[in-house]
C-alpha cells in the first residue's frame, strides 16, 4: 500500500492533486486544516492536508487477465464507496467554507468591526499575517490600528486669505461660514469681510445679512465672476474673506457649472468642500468627485451631533488624500465648531468600538433592536 500526504488551498485542488498523482482508485484516509506552509502560493492563509491511499497489490489482482475483482462486479460495494466518498466531500466543502468565512487576523476584526472600514480601506491598512479561525482583538491590538487609521488623515487649517464654502444642499455651508467669521473677527480681532454668490435660494441674503450685523462686519453680494471680483479687490485691506454659496446637487452638471464659472476671478481662493457627517459613502464620493472640478483645498464635516456612525466619514477621510480642517457638531455661532484634529477623531472611533462592544454583548442594535452589530463570523 502506498500512502502520501497533500498540501492544497482548497479541498477541490486537493482533490485534483491526488487523482493526478494515484489515479481515482486512490482513497482519502484522513483530511485536516494545517497553518501556512513554506512555499504555497497565498501565504498567510490555512491549507487543507489530505492523506490518500492507494493499494497497488489489490489492483494487480483484481485487473489480472482483464477480469474485474468480485468486489468491484458488487454494486452494494460501489454504493458504499460512492457514499463514503460524497460524505468526505461534503465535509471539505464546509471545513473550506468555515474557514473562507472565519478566519482573519485581528487587525480585520477591529477594522472592520469596531472602527466600520470597507474592505478596500482595510486592504490598504491590514498587514499581512496569520489568520486565525476565531481571533481575539486585545488591548494592544485596537491600539496599533487606531495609530495606523490616524496617520491617515490629515488635519490641517485652511491655508490663505480668501476661502470659499462649497458642498451640497442641506449641509451647513453659511452657518459654518458665520461661525468661523465669528471666531476670526470677534474673538481673534481680525478684519473679516463676507461675500455671497448664493442669489438662488430664498432668503440667503437675508441670513448671511443678519450674521454680519450682528458681527458688524460688511457683506456683499455678487452673482457672476465680474462682481465677485470687484467685491473681491474692494477688501483688499481685510485679513480674511469668507465666500458663501448656495448648495448644489452633485447630480446638477449645469448648476455646479455655473458655481465654477463664478469663481474664475483670478484670485487664490481655497475651497472648503462642506460635507455633513450623516452622508452615505458613495454620496460622499459622488460630492467630492463632482466639486473636485474646483481646487478643493481641505474638507468640513458637519453635524457630527447628529452622526449615529461616524463610519462613512472615517472610511470618506481614509480613502481620500484632501485634508480636513474643521468639525461642527450643532447650531450655536460661534461655539459648535472646532479644529480637526486626531484626538478628536480617536475619541469617535473609540466611542464607535464601545458601542459596537455594547451590542454585540447585549444583542441589541444602536436602533434599541436586538439585531447585533456586524461582525466577521
């Protein structure tokens, strides 16, 4: 009898190897999971070991003179075999898929289950290393992927002396505008002027006129390039110029064309592509791709207040290579604003992991439900 181990990624090339190398005669004696092998493509990855056998004597025997053995001619000995053998299959097709399913390293199971990064995010983060069919994330393990996910994002202020605040509708372009001339010019005693191009939506003259008087500071009004560039040079001795705009679809090609179109001035203008906290990852992308026609300078996120998961910005931010500048978290001017910075965006990701923690303890969803959070299973 001749007896000889194989070493495959799955159990159909295991399979395949022993029909190759001993012929279907041969027979599995024993199948089980092994760690990475030395020189297997896909390393890091568990192997399926099969033992198989094949007795040669009995085949002499059995095909001696062309006649078939008395046990090959019984079909109840055919069936057993054809059993046994559906049976061995049938097991290796869920021992692959147990481990196709489960087995990640730690790194994986805290990115993508405490702190909610995609696949993509976790592809570019995760090193490679052993997988593990029931991984145990430990305190060290959370804290080198929160220091890997926060060199990635890059908290910088909004660079110049003229700043523009563009995003879609809804997000909180003027009150984020107020806020920030409110912080330079009352608190920081610089001389800010304020500029709208937002002559579309009811009443916006009227809101961003309210700010400036109660900030005593002056504000005009321009609807094409022409006017805002003349509004541009009549500040020329203020320290800062804070541009207002109405929000756009990122769907409207026309209407985002007519934005562009009103800042071609001439003048160094950073952009702030205002972006609110609660917006679906594909939305976000679809904003920034379609404002990006604009040399966007940096990112505001808003109403962080209202983000139940702070998920689809982080994946937003590390997907991106833009810096952000700025976070708001409710209505008050000029207090519910802040630098970005990575401090602040640890204390979400960490609360994020607690919660998550918290449902996968007790069951219950972030809604009130008793739906657990999504995990690797």
């Amino acid at each position: 009898m001749n007896i000889k181990k194989f070493i495959a990624n799955s159990p159909q090339e295991a399979l395949t190897m022993v029909k190759k190398e001993m012929g279907p005669e041969a027979v599995i004696l024993e199948t089980r999971t092994i760690g990475p092998v030395e020189g297997y493509a896909g390393k890091g990855r568990s192997r399926i070991e099969v033992t198989a056998a094949i007795d040669y004597e009995a085949l002499d025997n059995s095909s001696a003179l062309g006649k078939p053995s008395t046990e090959a001619q019984d079909p109840a000995k055919w069936a057993e075999l054809e059993g046994r053998l559906k049976d061995i299959w049938d097991s290796l097709m869920a021992l692959e898929a147990k481990i196709l399913r489960r087995a990640v390293t730690n790194q994986e199971v805290v990115y993508h289950n405490y702190f909610g990064l995609n696949p993509s995010v976790i592809k570019a983060l995760a090193p490679e290393g052993e997988r593990e069919a029931n991984p145990r994330p430990n305190r060290e393990v959370v804290k080198e992927c929160l220091i890997s996910v926060l060199k990635q994002i890059h908290p910088i202020p909004g660079q110049g002396r003229i700043f523009s605040f563009v995003g879609p509708t809804g997000v909180g372009k003027t009150t984020t505008l107020a806020k920030l001339a409110a912080l330079s010019s009352v608190r920081h005693g610089k001389r800010t002027a304020l500029i709208t191009v937002d002559t579309f939506r009811i009443g916006a003259v009227e809101q961003l006129q309210t700010y400036a008087r109660i900030m005593d500071i002056p504000l005009s009004v321009a609807s094409n390039a022409v006017e805002l560039k003349r509004a541009i040079r009549s500040y020329d001795g203020f320290d800062l110029i804070f541009i207002d705009t109405a929000g756009r679809s990122p769907g409207n090609k026309r209407d985002l064309g007519r934005l562009f179109a009103t800042f071609n001035t001439g003048d160094p203008i950073h952009h702030y592509l205002v972006l609110s906290a609660t917006t679906k990852l594909q939305d976000l992308w679809m904003a920034e791709s379609r404002f990006g026609a604009l040399p966007l300078g940096s990112y505001i996120f808003t109403k962080l207040d209202e983000a139940t998961d702070i998920s689809d910005m982080l994946n937003f931010l590390l997907s991106r290579q833009r810096p952000i500048s700025y976070f708001t978290m409710g209505q008050r001017v000029p207090e519910d604003i802040e630098r970005a910075t990575r401090r602040r965006m640890a204390e979400w990701i960490l609360k994020r992991k607690r919660r998550v923690e918290h449902e996968i303890t007790t069951g219950a969803g972030g809604d009130g439900s008793s739906q657990p959070a999504q995990t690797y299973s």
